[in-house]
C-alpha cells in the first residue's frame, strides 16, 4: 500500500497522526477549519506541500460551514509561517471562492497537481543521480511530506524503482526526529537501504568520502534562490561545498515565492522552546534552562548546486534562471 498523509472523504479529512509513527498508525478525523489549523500547527500533519493541500480542504471545511472568508484563511496562515505552499494553497482557493469556482474542484486540483509534480520532480532528478550512490537527506520530504511520492524522497524512490542502488543516510533530524521516524518509515516500507545517523555525523561522513550527494525539501525558495528548510539544512550545505559534494534541493514551483529576493525575507518560525528540551516526551535538560527553538534556516542559493522542480532542473542557482523556469 502506498504512503499517504491524508484522504479528503467528501465532508471530512482523514488524517495520518504523524506525531504517533512509527510506533502507532492513527489516523483522526478533521470536520471544521479550526481542528485542521489544530493539526498542522501541532505537525500533526508537516512537510510544507502536505501542510498546502490540508490547509486547502481546511478552508473548503470552514466556508462550506458557514465561515467568514477572512477569519477562515487567517485561521489557517496563522499556523506555519515559513511553508509557502500554506500561503500558495489559500491563495488558490480564496480565488476560486471569489470567482464563484467549486471549491472542492479546487482543492482537488491543488491536491493532484502536487503529487504529478512530484512525479516529475523524480524523474529529473533521477538523472542527477549515479548508478550507485550513497545519498544523504534531512527530514522528511517524501509522501507524508506531500501529496504522494515526495520530493527530496521523490527523487531517492524515482532512482531506486529505476533499478540504482542507492544508500540513504538519513539525518534523525532533531528535536521532532522526522528523519528518524517518519523517513527511514518510508524507506523501510519502500525496501531501500537506509542507515539513520545523528545530525552531527553528517559532516565526519563527508569528509570520508561516504556521500555522494545530498538532496533536501524546501519550504520556501526565494526568486534568488534562497532555500529556507529544515534547521540543520544550512550547515549541511556548508560542509557540502568545503566537501565538494553536490547539494540538491527539490521542490515543485508551489514552494516559490517570486516575490520576495532575498533569504533574510523569508519569516522564519519560532517554536516552543520546551520542545526542545524533550526527547519522546522525556525531559533531557534542566527545566530552567533556557532553550532557542528555530524551526527552518536559510541556505543562501550561492550552496546550492541545482534545484529540481517539475518544470525543469534550476543550475546553476540563479536569479534569471529561477525565473526563467518558473515563467
Ligand atoms: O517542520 P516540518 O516537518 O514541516 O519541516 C519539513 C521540511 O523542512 C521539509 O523539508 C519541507 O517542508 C519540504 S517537504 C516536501
């Protein structure tokens, strides 16, 4: 059976508590606005594309019931400002509302166009990777992350059904483990070899030559090409370039925002800093300790040697050629 995030039912949404895997499957179901914001801003539910198509049946929910247009899109924004696809998804509906369009259509739409994207997004970058290759990637991009297939993990499951033999190192991902837990899942159920590593161990591996590419998501991708993603994904990228290893980013065209240039635009989410002082529910710090919780970092386009997107492979990273591609 293929991974799934979610399933729109018709008058509710169906949901895989990410938070619970992988020791439990549990799947809650969500029937107004307000409950879906509950579940992405408590990643029940993450992964920037996945937060899009959620955030868009949310909407469909909230106005169906009733709700006022302006109160059900801040609702929703509210929950994760760093995912563009969030913004993307509510544009898109806010919309379809204003020109009388059918709202499930186009949550449907949003849906079925992210995972096709993904599909392609394999398919190109296939072609970056080796016959045989030991890949590295950081939290979790792949079908819990979107709406099937994956991007980062896209391309990982693309080379692999192609027949190459690919390792994946993958990165625990600190302090909600989605490398830990939710990708090396993935890779289980999907039977490619995988090894889990500590986030720290990432550079050592580089510099013993036991990487030969790293492929990561994104959650917002500047008109530059400024990549903000999961926190640790910038250092990563440093020590690629001091490595000489290659340092993917894939993302579809939904996770651009062309509006803004620069990195240091990109609002960066802040989250409680008590999750940092837990470890699976147990505390591994003093209580009074005071702790700095960054969810995302930016990785200057500069770091980065291509980006895969459904419309074509972005290298080098360039403000003309992101536009160029995305036009
Ligand atoms: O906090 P998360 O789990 O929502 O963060 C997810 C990531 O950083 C992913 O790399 C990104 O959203 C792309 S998922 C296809």
């Amino acid at each position: 059976m293929e991974v799934r995030a979610f399933y729109w039912k018709g008058d509710h949404l169906l949901l895989l508590d990410q938070r619970k895997l992988p020791e439990e499957e549990i799947w809650i179901e969500l029937r107004n606005h307000i409950q879906v914001a509950e579940a992405i801003k408590s990643m029940a539910v993450r992964g920037a594309p996945a937060i899009g198509c959620v955030a868009a049946y949310g909407y469909l929910l909230g106005i169906r019931s009733g709700g006022d247009p302006e109160e059900v899109r801040r609702t929703l924004e509210k929950t994760r400002p760093t995912a563009y696809n969030l913004f993307y998804a509510l544009s898109r509906m806010e919309r379809a509302l204003k020109e009388g369009r059918d709202l499930e259509e186009e949550a449907r739409s949003i849906e079925e166009e992210d995972y096709r994207a993904n599909l392609r997004i394999g398919d190109f970058g296939n072609t970056l990777v080796p016959e045989e290759a030991n890949v590295l990637t950081h939290c979790n991009t792949g079908a819990l992350a979107t709406a099937g297939w994956g991007t980062a993990l896209g391309v990982i499951r693309s080379a692999h059904r192609s027949g190459k033999r690919v390792h994946v190192w993958v990165d625990e991902t600190r302090p909600y483990l989605q490398g830990a837990r939710l990708t090396s899942w993935e890779l289980l159920k999907e039977g490619i070899p995988h090894t889990l590593i500590t986030d720290s161990t990432a550079g050592f591996l580089m510099r013993e030559g036991k990487v030969d590419l790293i492929v990561v998501g994104a959650d917002r991708i500047t008109a530059r090409g400024d990549v903000a993603n999961k926190i640790g994904t910038y250092t990563l990228s440093v020590l690629a370039k001091v490595h000489g290893v290659p340092f993917y980013v894939a993302a579809p065209s939904s996770t651009f925002d062309l509006s803004i240039r620069s990195g240091d635009e990109i609002p960066i989410e802040e989250r409680d800093p008590e999750e940092l002082k837990l470890c699976s529910g147990i505390p591994i710090a003093p209580r009074k300790t005071p702790a700095y919780h960054l969810a995302f970092d930016v990785t200057p386009a500069e770091n980065v040697t291509a980006i895969i997107t459904e419309r074509g492979i972005i290298k080098p990273v360039t403000e003309e050629n992101v536009r160029r591609c995305l036009s």
